[in-house]
C-alpha cells in the first residue's frame, strides 16, 4: 500500500460482531505494530446524516463512504469503521462510528449508539463530537445525555484515561464562537457534575480525564470553499498530536500499538455485556424538540428585523441616540412571542429554552451593545487626551491638569453609559469603565514618563555639552591641577543644573524620596560624563606623551623650533620631555573625583621608570617586587583607574621606543652642526703651511704669470665649490661627502664649459659689430678697444657662469 493511500475497514458490523481478522490484517497493512507508543486513535461520534464521513475524509484524506444527498437521507455508515490517516505524523487511526438518533435502529434500540459512543470513548485519544450548530443547548441534539450515561458507565466500567473531546460546531452561524464556546463548556460541566462518581473520583475535576476543545466550522453546501479552509487549518492540529502542547499531549494509559487489537477486543466484551442503559423520557425529547423549534423561529426573525438590522449597522459607525431603549424594545418583544407559542410544553424544558433563546439573543446583541459602548470609550479618552495635553501646554501644573481632566472625562463617560443600558440583559460596563481608567492612568502616566525624561534628557545634554569640552582640554594639558580643576568644574556645573531641575521638578507630584532619586542619578550622570571622557582620552594616553614630548623637546622656552647647535644638553633636555609625559600618563592613569582621592602614582611611576638608571636604582635589591607588576594601584579601587600599573609600564616601553628616534636624529643633527663648523684645517696646520710654502708663495711674486694662472686656477675651483655646495656634502661625514662629490664632478666640469663656450661667442660676435661701428668714425682706435673688450668680456664671462650659470647640485 503507497504511504499516500489510506486503508480502512469494518472494525464492527452493524449487529455488534467484531471483526478480529479484519483489524489484524488492517495493523499489518499500516504497520502499526512498528508504532511502539506514537499513535494516536481519533473517532468521531454525532447524529445521523450530519456529514461526520464527509469531514473525516476531508480532514484526514481517508475514504468512508459519504451519503448521497440527492438520494435523500438515509444511513451511510453501519457499525464502526476504522481507516489510517494520510500525510500526518504521527500514524492516526480514524474510527467512524455510525451516526446516533438514525430511523433505522428505531425509537427503542439505542443501546449500539451508546455502546459504539462508551468504545469510542474507551480507545480513543480524540473524540470528534460532531453537531449542529443550531443544537447547541438542546439536550437530545447535542448528545448531552448520551455523554453523561457515558461519563458514568466509563468511569466504573475502565480506569480512567485522559480523553480528547473536540467539539465540531457544524454550519455555523453569525454568532462568534467566542460566545458559542462558554455556553457549550458550562453545560459539558453541569453534565459531569451530575454524574455520579465512584468514592475514589468525587471531588475529581472533568479535566482530570478530558480536556475538551471546539472549533466551528462553515457550511460544507453553501460555503464549500470557506469549508476547506478550516478544515485544513484544523487538520494542521493533529501533527505531532500526541507531543507535549498537542491535542492529545497529556493523555494516559497508553497501549502499545501491537496489542491495541487484542485490547480494543475486549473493550467491546465488557461494553456488550453492559445493556442497562437508558435515554432520557419520550415526553422531554418531544418538549425538547419543540422548544428549539420554536426558539430558532423566534431568533431568526429577531436577526432578520429591519430595525435590528438597521440598529445594527448604525453602531458599526459611531454612537446611537437611544441606543439602549431601542434595544430593549425588540428583545422584550422577541422573548414574548416565544412565551405565547410555547407555553403548552414541559415547564423545565420550556423555560430552559427560553433562557438559551434569550442567551442567543444576547450573544447576537452584545457586540453591538460593545461597539456602542466601545465608541463611547474612544471617544471619551481622545477628548481626555486633547485637553489634557491642551492644559499642560498651557502651562498648568502636571499633576493638577491631570486631576482634572481625569474627573471631567469618566463623568462624561458614565453619563454615556447610562444611555445604552440593556435592562433584561443586566450587562455590565464596570469593565469597560475599568479599562478606560487603566488606559487613562497609562497615558498619564506615559506623558509623565516621556516629560520626566525629555526633561532629563535636556539637562544631561546641557551637562555633557558642559563637561566634555572643558574635561577635555584640562586632560590634554595635564599636570598638577588637572584633577582639582575637573573637580571645581564638576561641582559648579551640578550645582547649576541641579538647581534649574529642581526648580522644574515643582510642577510634577511627586515624593521627596523621588525627587532626590532624581537629582542623585543627575549627579551620577554627570560624573559618569566624565568618567567616560576620562576613559576615552585615556585610550589615547601614548599619543599625547608623544605629543607633549616633542613639544618639551622640540621646542625652548619661548615656543620657539629648537636649532640643534653643538651647545644644547640633549640628555637634560630628553629627561624633561620624558617627565612631562610621565606627568601625563600618572594623571590620566587613576580618576580623582573625590575630593579624598589620595594616591602615590606619580611618584611610583616616576621612581621606576625615570630615576630607574639612577644610582639608587641600582643599588636596589634584586628581591624587591616592581611596583608596576601589579593590576591595581595601590589605596585605589578598580573602578577608578584607568590605566593599570602593568598597562602604564607596557605604555612606557613603548612611547621610549617611538621617542628614541626622534633623540637620535637631534644627537645627529649636533654632531653634524659641529662638523660643519670645523672644517677648516687646524691652525698648526696652517702656520705649517705658511711656513714650508713661504719660497714659493715668493716664486709667484716674482714671476706674474704664475699669478695669473693661479687666479684662472682660484676662479674655476671657485665655481666647482658653489656648484657642488662642498660644505654641504661634508656634513655627514667624509665618506658620504666623498662619495657624492665623485658622481657629481665630471657632469659638473662638462656643464661649467659648455656654458664658457656658448657665452664666449655671444660678447666675441656683440664686441665685434661696436668695434666696426666706431671704426666708421676713429679708425685709429679699432684695433685697441677690440683688444680690451675681448679680454674684460672672457674673464667676467667666467666668473658670472662659474658662480651663476652652472647646473645645481641636483642634476
């Protein structure tokens, strides 16, 4: 059989023969005694001809046999048939049990219905009470009496086990199964607590052996569609039915599947030796019939009345004038047509019936009678909240705008009460009134919260814009005074914004205790403002010691760029640089709010990490613990620091080691300035010089021509000198000045006599063209100004592309 198949058969004939084989070969089918204990057993149970087939089938896709509406009705289902459910875990087995009041068994052989019913109750996790929704309060129709003969029998016949009873409200009507439920459950109690109950179960609650749902359903004729719907929403509560939360989550007493054929066998012995069971008298059923018969006329032409009807969709929009004498008109008139027509019938059952009718009428009415009453609500409480929020903007006290707005709007709200009162129904509006006080309370008391809170919110922001700037700035230039400062900044500030929000508090109703809760958390807040712009600038401790150490260092007491000259003490001048940042990050390491706050971390820091060179230093003993290989400082709490003694160390490390370079370039700097300044060779040199050179400083004098190629000689090492900016290069030492010089010369030379040739022939060819001009007018003195001109233009030629001309140090 594919796992998409449902498989079914006759468990029990319609003469009560149980059908052993049958039920052996449907387990074997469905593999049920693969199940253990996860199955469950659901079966259904109503009046004849009531659809109880077609619903199982279309709820659990199984295939019984539906009757034939156009061959009129008649019994479809004999006996009780079983079938496995498709598509649902865990395994179901459905029993479709033949349907009870049937003209075939006739007036008097009721004994099977009740029988079938006690089994189905016996084996069953779920029971599917199937009925009318028009039957609801009928006696007969509802199966009442047949469910408390059960109840009875079952209890003194089984050990109790704990049952499913889901209630089926078939072609349900207009009236809310909110109301339909309440009115089902209270007689399902009556009836088990008529019952008789054994010693052992008299104070038992019905819950302790049924839980009992319902759920209504659609017309399956006229709202086929509608019908489908539910139904698949309802089917959806049988997966995993028998999980904790399921429909039959708590029940009891299970049989393991491979014996449930054996034991719903002998379930069926006991129940067929049992025939003394007995419905209720011929004359109560026919009252009973009646009565219903009568009341529904009744409330369908209630429900069908053109001023119902128009009253009824005349509240859908807002309040009715007069609503409630209206109302009361058309009950008292229903409810009297009904005691004229009945009035001949069993007195029990007629006044029964009258109840249940006028309890219909009521469920048909109370919605409207709520929506009237909700309109009212609403609109009393907008009201209620325009004029309240119109008197505190006008800026009336809190607690008196409230006062008296509250008094006003419930006046107005009883007063429209009072118009929609149903007498005969005795509805009560005390809950309404209750929720419009609660929804009052809570919007009063959420604008309280919301001014509370702007109000709080607008003086944390004026603290915070207060604080956070000057905090800052005082931490950045950190020293001595830095905390004592906050402090005195602190204070003055909470003082001023306590005293505005106190001054504010005045309008609202509140207790001192509240008040000071108030202005207490404002002063925390302000020194939590403070607290977290302490712990922010303290995540950026290292950039300020590096900072305020190239300030100290970089600079001199005037602000003024430091020029490494020669003369400067860089170890004094790094050890004060290094102090001042110590002084930083002993002030950023440890807040002190507190006007008590005493601690010794500038000094511990400043003995182990500055003086730690110092002879002392050295002189200590290898034993004695560091003072920084701790997470606490000592006499502060945890909750103040900042930065831990470990932290201050590992910083310390750090900023030394992102300082050290900017030493080692000022030390560089001094030693080439002093290079630089000493460049010249030594005097004794000099005199040597003088001295060995003197014959030939006289063999220049005496010849002048050495002069001249001397002066050549003085004016091309001149422009080699200013071109390769020799001083410069030595700076950083010989060898790199040597080294550079060797790249540089020859280029050097190309480019100083390129640039002699291009200007030798620029002066030779301008001199030329005023030699011949003025040798037009004195012939005589060409020859001699061409001489001169020429020489005077060569030798200042030179010199000016020497000094001038030549290609940078750079090319």
């Amino acid at each position: 059989m594919s796992d998409n198949e449902s498989c079914s058969t006759q468990l029990i004939d319609g003469d009560g023969t149980f059908n052993a084989s049958g039920i052996e070969k449907f387990m074997k089918e469905v593999k049920l005694a693969e199940c253990g204990l996860s199955y469950a057993v659901v079966s259904i149970m109503g009046p004849q001809s009531s659809g109880k087939s077609t619903l199982l089938n279309s709820l659990f896709h199984t295939n019984f046999r539906e009757m034939d509406a156009f061959k009129g009705r008649s019994q479809t289902t004999k006996g009780i048939w079983m079938a496995n459910c498709t598509g649902i875990e865990p395994c179901t087995l459905v029993m479709d049990l033949e349907g009870t009041d049937g003209r075939e068994r006739g007036e008097d052989d009721t004994a099977f219905e009740k029988q079938s019913a006690l089994f189905a109750l016996a084996v069953s996790d779920i029971v599917l009470i199937n009925m009318w929704c028009h039957d609801i309060g009928r006696e007969q129709a509802a199966n009442k009496p047949l469910l408390k003969t059960v109840f009875q029998v079952m209890m003194r016949l089984f050990s109790p086990r704990k049952t499913t009873l889901l209630f089926v409200i078939r072609d349900k009507t207009k009236t809310p199964l909110e109301n339909l439920e309440p009115v089902l459950r209270e007689d399902i109690q009556r009836i088990w607590d008529s019952v008789p109950k054994p010693q052992a179960h008299t104070e038992t609650p019905l819950s302790e052996f049924f839980n009992v749902e319902v759920v209504a359903l659609s017309s399956y004729e006229e709202k086929e569609e509608q019908f489908k719907e539910q139904v698949a929403s309802l089917r959806q509560r049988f997966y995993h039915s028998i999980a904790p939360g399921g429909l039959a989550g708590d029940r009891r007493g299970v049989v393991p599947a491979s014996g449930f054929s054996f034991s719903a066998q002998q379930i069926w012995k006991v129940i067929k030796e049992n025939k003394d069971l007995d419905l209720p008298a011929h004359k109560v059923m026919v009252a009973t019939v009646r009565c219903e018969e009568i009341a529904n006329e009744k409330y369908t032409l209630f429900a069908a009345n053109k001023d119902w009807c128009q009253l009824e969709e005349a509240v859908k929009s807002g309040p009715v004038p007069g609503f409630g004498k209206k109302l009361n008109s058309l009950l008292d008139t229903c409810l009297s047509e009904y005691d004229v027509e009945a009035n001949y019938f069993d007195e029990g059952v007629r006044s029964a019936k009258q109840n249940q009718l006028q309890e219909k009428l009521f469920q048909l009415a109370q919605p409207s009678f709520l929506a009237v009453l909700g309109h009212i609500r609403s609109a009393t409480f907008d009201k209620f909240k325009e004029a309240f929020d119109k008197a505190l903007n006008g800026e009336e006290a809190f607690s008196a705008a409230a006062n008296s707005c509250i008094g006003l709007y419930m006046t107005q709200f009883d007063e429209g009460c009072a118009d929609i009162i149903i007498e005969v129904a005795n509805w009560d509006t005390s809950k309404v009134r209750e929720k419009l006080q609660r929804d009052i309370d809570a919007h009063v008391a959420s604008v309280h919260s919301a001014k509370m809170s702007e109000l709080t919110s607008s003086y944390e922001e004026k603290l915070k814009v207060a604080l956070s700037g000057p905090v800052e700035a005082l931490l950045d230039e950190a020293n001595g005074d830095t905390w004592p400062s906050i402090r005195s900044l602190l204070s003055r500030e909470t003082k001023s914004a306590i005293y505005g929000f106190s001054a504010e508090l005045t309008r609202f109703d509140m207790d001192e205790q509240t008040r000071k809760n108030l202005t207490v958390s404002l002063e925390d807040y302000a020194r939590g403002v403070i607290e977290a712009k302490a712990r922010e600038e303290a995540g950026r401790v290292l950039i300020r010691m590096k900072d305020r150490f190239t300030t100290v260092f970089g600079r001199d007491s005037d602000s003024m760029p430091r020029v490494w000259t020669g003369k400067e003490d860089i170890r004094a001048i790094t050890k004060t640089a290094r102090i001042e940042s110590l002084k930083l990050l002993s002030v950023m390491a440890v807040i002190r709010l507190d006007d008590d706050d005493t601690d010794n971390v500038e000094k511990t820091l400043a003995v182990v990490l500055v003086d730690s060179s110092s002879s002392s230093a050295k002189n200590r003993s290898i034993a004695e613990v560091d003072p920084l290989a701790s997470s606490t400082w000592e006499k502060v709490p945890s909750s103040k620091t900042l930065i831990t003694p470990v932290q201050c160390k590992s910083l310390w490390r750090q900023f030394k080691m992102e300082t050290e370079y900017s030493v080692s370039q000022a030390v560089s700097a001094q030693a080439a300035n002093k290079r630089s300044n000493h460049w010249l060779p030594p005097p004794w040199a000099i005199v040597a010089l003088l001295i060995l050179g003197f014959n030939e400083f006289m063999t220049l004098l005496r010849n002048p021509l050495y002069l001249f190629v001397i002066f050549i000689g003085f004016l091309l090492i001149k422009a080699l000198w200013v071109q390769l900016d020799i001083r410069s290069e030595f700076r950083n030492g010989a060898l790199p000045g040597i080294i550079s010089l060797s790249s540089k010369f020859v280029p050097t030379i190309m480019n100083i006599m390129k640039k002699l040739a291009e200007q030798g022939e620029s002066p030779a060819t301008n001199t030329s063209q005023r030699i011949q001009s003025r040798s037009n007018h004195n012939p005589d003195t060409a020859d001699s100004a061409m001489s001169s001109t020429a020489s005077s233009s060569d030798i200042t030629s030179f010199n000016n592309n020497a000094e001038y001309t030549s290609p940078s140090k750079y090319d």
